[in-house]
C-alpha cells in the first residue's frame, strides 16, 4: 500500500506544475517556485522527481492513463457502436488537450518544451497498437502493426497541432476532420 503522504505530495507537485506551466513554459520553471507553490521542500521535490518537466509528463500522462481506461471499460460494454466509440474517445482526447491547451501551445512555441508534444504522440502510439493488434489484418506483420500504428497517431497527433495553432480551426471541425480521416477497419 502506498503511503497517503507520498500520494498527497505527488498530487501537489503535480497540481502545482499544471498551475505554473499554464502561465509559463515549463522549461523557464524553477524547481523553488513550483515547491512554494506545491508546498514541498526541494528535498521533497527531488525525492520524487528531476525537473518540473519531468512532474508535468507525469501529470499529463496520468490524465491521458484515465482516458484510455474509460476508452477500454466502454468499449468492454460494447452498448454502443464502433463509430461512436472512436467519436467518444476523440471527445475524451480533445477535452484533455483543452484541458491543457496552454500548457500544449507553450510546448508548440518554446523548443525547450517542443518534448511536451511528444507525451500526446507517445500516448496515440500505445493507443493504436493496442488498437490495430485487436483489428489486425491478417497482411499485416508485426512490422506493419508499428508502421500503422505510427502513421495513425503522428496524424491524429498533428491535427491537434494544427488545431492549436491556428485559432480559425474550430473544435468541430477538429472532430469531423478527425472522423472522416480514421480508417475504416478503425472503428
């Protein structure tokens, strides 16, 4: 059983460096202001983690964690339709990324925390492979298992980058666009 004050201190550090990294790169974040903020000692902080980079990946991994889980449980009760579920999933996904859209378009704009990204990019990899290994194709390897799984999630990761960037694109639209371009064995 892990101890309540570790979990408490986790979720401070972690809550604090979502705070910060929202209204400043976290690559300009000292580890002092982000301990003030959390109210932890750098002693504490260094226990746990080696940056504040390193305390926001493990914030936005364990929030994008939660969505898959949620993706996986309803897809396990299979009371709904593929096409909904995949559109159900991309909600989870974008709400995520709205969630976080400052801490994203910082790590879009400083190429200190351009690895921010990569958390989404990494995240959609794992995603498709799972993905594509249950709807594999029977022409596929193992080989072309990783290269679908890549090609799907660096283009479901680049849309939302797109989106990001450019303010013109609605979130609508990010949805539509997503849904038409998802292969069809997808759902």
């Amino acid at each position: 059983m892990v101890d309540a004050r570790i979990v408490r201190t986790t979720q401070a550090v972690e809550h604090a460096v979502v705070e910060l990294a929202a209204e400043t790169p976290v690559s300009q974040l000292t580890v002092s202001e982000l301990c003030t903020r959390a109210g932890v000692t750098r002693r504490t902080f260094y226990n746990r983690f080696d940056s504040p980079q390193e305390a926001l990946i493990q914030a936005l991994r364990r929030d994008l964690a939660e969505l898959a889980e949620t993706d996986t449980q309803r897809r396990a009760r299979a009371g709904q339709p593929p096409t909904v579920l995949l559109r159900m999933a991309n909600a989870d996904i974008f709400d995520h990324v709205s969630r976080y859209q400052n801490i994203y378009r910082q790590a879009l704009a400083t190429s200190a925390d351009a690895g921010l990204f990569d958390v989404l990019v990494d995240h959609f990899v794992s995603y498709s492979l799972a993905f594509v290994r249950r709807a594999r194709s029977p022409n596929l390897t193992e080989e072309g298992i990783e290269l679908v799984a890549q090609f799907v999630a660096h283009g479901f990761a680049g849309a939302i980058r797109t989106w990001l960037q450019n303010p013109a694109i609605t979130r609508e639209v990010l949805e539509e666009a997503v849904a038409e371009a998802a292969p069809a064995w997808w759902t």
